[in-house]
C-alpha cells in the first residue's frame, strides 16, 4: 500500500465545530468499507497521554508534536488516522506535518462559524471564556489561525455530518 493509502485526516477548527463527530462517522463508514481507520481526539488525548499539559502555546505546541508522533506511528502501523484537535497555530499544523510526512497529512478545515459554534456548546465552555473564567480559550481569549490551503473545508454549520463524511470519503479516494 501507498502512504496515500494510510494518511492521517487532520480535522483542525473550534471547539465545537464538528470535528470530533465527523472523525467519529467516517472511522465507522471507513471500517464499514473494510479499511482499518482510527480516531485521535484532542479531549482524549488531554485526558490521557497529554493530561500534563495546559493551554500556554508552548504547551499547545507540545499537545500538537505528540499528537503527530502517535499519528505516523499508526500510520506506519497500516491506519487510516483522523485526528480531530483544535490545533490552532498553522506553525504547529505544519510541524504535525512534517513529522507525519507531507503524503499522509492531509489538513481538513472544519470551518464552522464561531456562533454556529457557541450555540452547540452544551458544556458552556464559551460562556465561561466570554466571562473571564476560562483563560486561553481558542476563538475568544485565544487566537485560530485558520489554514491558508486546506485539502477540504467542511462548515458543519451548513452541511449534515453525512455530506461531510461523504466529502472527506471522496478526498480520500482523490488521494489513493
């Protein structure tokens, strides 16, 4: 096989966007397909593996790096990765890049409007950062830097999670 083969889906955006219930759908439709796929999530990952880390962009960036190690490992390893983590600083995606390798990152822009996001939030994590009680929070106290060339820009704000699944399934096949 191909490393177009095992890449690893890089779905970048706010918290809330859709990122993590797409990444969730399209390792369901991949598998369906007989293809052996796997979900990295942000959440996860800062409850386990990088639970040592805060928000600082230093520590963004080292949440980032390991996420990308653990990546191209499962790449290597013959999966099909879709990382589903805010990641951001554009630097950072581009390290995730590198370390991943130019042929199996492919960025996913999940472009959802920031109100679109806000109104999705039932854990009220924007209230709180609107209000001073979360520092850093990406989108308010926190900057995005959105990805100047994206492989795919998804807004879940005006597509169904299937159109989404079904656009990255295509991107994918593009790839093969």
């Amino acid at each position: 096989m191909t490393a177009a083969q095992h890449p690893t889906l890089w779905l970048t955006g706010l918290s809330g966007a859709g990122k993590t219930s797409i990444a969730l759908a399209l390792a369901q439709a991949l598998k369906a397909q007989g293809r052996a796929a796997t979900v990295l999530d942000g959440d996860q990952l800062r409850h386990g593996l990088n639970r040592d880390l805060g928000f600082t962009p230093e520590d963004r960036h080292e949440n980032i790096r390991r996420a990308a190690e653990v990546a191209r490992l499962m790449n290597e390893a013959g999966l099909i990765v879709i990382a589903a983590l805010i990641s951001p600083y554009r630097s950072d995606r581009a390290m995730a890049a590198q370390i991943i390798g130019a042929p199996q990152f492919v960025e996913v822009y999940v472009s959802t409007p920031l109100e679109v996001c806000e109104a999705r939030d039932v854990k009220g994590l924007y209230a709180k950062a609107r209000a001073g009680q979360i520092a850093q929070f990406t989108g308010i106290s926190a900057p995005y830097e959105a990805p100047l060339a994206p492989a795919l820009t998804l807004d879940t704000g005006a597509l169904a999670l299937d159109e989404s699944v079904e656009r990255l399934c295509r991107c994918l096949q593009r790839r093969a």
